[in-house]
C-alpha cells in the first residue's frame, strides 16, 4: 500500500467511520498488524495489554491469541483443529445469556438474539483506547438470519444477518442530543473503573447491551488486582474527529464508574451515573441509526475506534464455525477532547 492509498482509506475511515475493503482472506496476521498500526505508527502494544490474561476478565473466554502476531486475536465460534499456529481451539462467540439479566427463551435462541454489548475496544485501565480495529472475516457461516430484539419496552427490533457486527456513530449521537446536553457533553469527563473488565465480571447488563444493571455485582476494591490510582482513566465524553472535527459522544457504559461536570461536581452514586449515560446514548441505538455490517469471507472491516461504538450479535448452532482475526494497538496519546468548547 503506497503513502498516497494509505492517505485515501485514513480520510475514508474519518468521514465515514466504517471501511470495507472485499477479498482480503489471504491478508497475513503481520500484514493486519502493520496496517493497523499505521494509523498510529508509534503505537505498540495489544489494545487490552495483558486484560486477556487476567482468568476473571469478561474478555478473557472469548479471544485467542495468535502465536506469532500477539498483538493479533483469533474470535469467533465452533472448532478449529489447526490455524495460525493454533491447535484444536473452541471458540466461542458471546451469547447474552451469560451476560444479561434477563434472556430470550432458549425454544427462540436460532430465531432471535440482542446485542451482546455496546462498547468502544480499550483496556480503559492505564492503555489508551485503540484509535482503529481491523476485523477480518476468514470463515463466516451462511444463510441464516436473525431478529435482533431491544426487549426494553420499546417494542424495537432489527433484522440482522447471523453473526453480524453492529455499528453505532458516536457523532450521530451527540449530535441528536438537545443543546443543553451537548453543553453538558463537551465540558464533562468519565472516570472508569480500575480494571474494569474484572470489576464487572458479576455483574449483569441491560437487554439491550447498552451499559449494566446497577445490582450491587461489581467486584469491591478488596477483590480487584493491586490499582494504581495514577493508571485510573478519566477521559472527555466529546472526542474529536481529526479530519473533520466533529464531536462523538464516545463512552464505554458498561465500564463507567463516575462523572465529573465541569463545575467541579461529581456523579459518583453508580446507579445515576449510569443513568445518565443511558440518557445521553439510548437514543443513537435506534434500529435506523444501527448499521449491522452483512460479513463475507475476506471482508476486511476497519473502524474508527475513536468515533463509533459497535456490539458482537447472534446466537450460533454448535456446527456453525465462525472464525475472524482482530487487531488493535493501544493509542499512543489520549483522545482529543472538544478543545476551546464552551
């Protein structure tokens, strides 16, 4: 890929925040990585660092590492005997019933399913988030497809091709919110849990992926890993497009743990801090605003991690074998927040 290639998928991916690039299947793991990475060249390491290695992580049942390209994770679901380096792998692709409160009956699981959880991919613990993630599709499994529901009252529901990715704008989001939200958007900052993926593990989500119940699961400090309070993000809700300048509202909810307002208050009661997120976000996950990409073998997915939350969806057959590789590198800078916003 020539300089001038590269600079035409970057200003792709920052105006549209989705790119598909077709019939890639034989695209190497090192080739992924060294594709990613060129959207932050002096970036390194894995976008979870060493979350995967921690047993009681959410994450860690659900990737597999490649061998010789650790910064490459092997997902998806069914058994594989030998692949890249890997021998006699279950995968398994992330099902709700092991994550939400509340579940679709098991007679409707082929038929029906949710979005697994909306999130952006970061380690959100000492790592700053991935500014891009490659997604590439080697084996996708054919013809099914499924009704994706909210389960939330609403009465909403999608038609999804099986095992499809959904996207979410994070400038679409904010920029549905009234003038008083946008306002308070710009001027606030998240504060994540330390070790998020741990202190979560008890915990159960909404039926519709966005964020958690707030049950009194979460791990206390005295069960999590030695925290470092220097390694504890706090990040603007309002990051910066850096080729066109707009505004996403880009949170984890699943994650957060406080909110801080730029009077100098703090949302720290976990229940109205999360509250406030599903207010801020809910809207943007409307059926119309979802784009549930349709994979294909050799589809090679990049997203800008930095603008867009996206969800795992679909409930599998034990036979049907889905296998993808991911890559993201923890960002060598922050994000840019709303700077010189009121």
């Amino acid at each position: 890929m020539t300089d001038a290639d590269f600079d035409l998928v970057r200003d792709a991916l920052y105006r549209h925040s989705v790119v598909v690039i077709k019939s890639r299947a034989d695209l190497s793991p090192k080739a992924q990585y060294e594709l990613t990475r060129r959207f932050d060249p002096t970036a390194g390491s894995y976008g979870h660092g060493t979350t995967l290695d921690a047993k009681r992580s959410i994450l860690h049942p659900d990737l597999k590492t490649v061998p010789h390209q650790p910064q490459v994770q092997v997902i998806g679901n069914g058994f594989v005997d030998a692949y890249e380096g890997l021998e006699n792998v279950r995968l398994r692709h992330p099902h709700h019933r092991t994550f939400h409160k509340t579940r679709i009956p098991d007679e409707e699981d082929l038929e029906a399913t949710r979005f697994y959880r909306w999130h952006i991919d970061a380690a959100l613990y000492e790592l700053h988030p991935p500014r891009v993630t490659s997604l590439l599709a080697v084996r996708v499994p054919k013809g099914r497809r499924q009704t994706c529901r909210y389960d939330d009252g609403s009465g909403e529901e999608l038609d999804v091709p099986l095992g499809t990715t959904a996207f979410v704008s994070g400038y679409r989001m904010y920029e549905l919110l009234s003038d008083a939200d946008k306002a308070l958007a710009r001027t606030s900052t998240v504060e994540y849990a330390a070790h998020p993926y741990i202190w979560m593990s008890g915990a159960r989500a909404k039926s519709t992926g966005l964020g958690l119940e707030t049950e009194g699961r979460e791990l206390p400090a005295s069960e999590l890993p030695p925290v470092d309070p220097s390694k504890i993000m706090r990040l603007p809700m309002c990051w910066r497009n850096p080729v066109t300048g707009r505004l996403a509202l880009q949170i984890h909810p699943a994650a957060v743990r406080a909110i801080h307002r730029q009077d100098g208050t703090v949302v720290d009661e976990l229940g109205e801090a999360r509250a406030l997120v599903q207010r801020l976000q809910r809207p943007a996950i409307a059926p119309r605003f979802v784009y549930p990409h349709d994979w294909q073998e050799g589809d090679l997915v990049l997203f800008n991690n930095h603008g867009v939350l996206h969800s795992v969806v679909g409930a599998f057959a034990d036979h049907e074998v889905r296998l993808f590789r991911q890559c993201n590198l923890a960002a060598s800078e922050a994000p840019r927040g709303p700077v010189g916003e009121a």
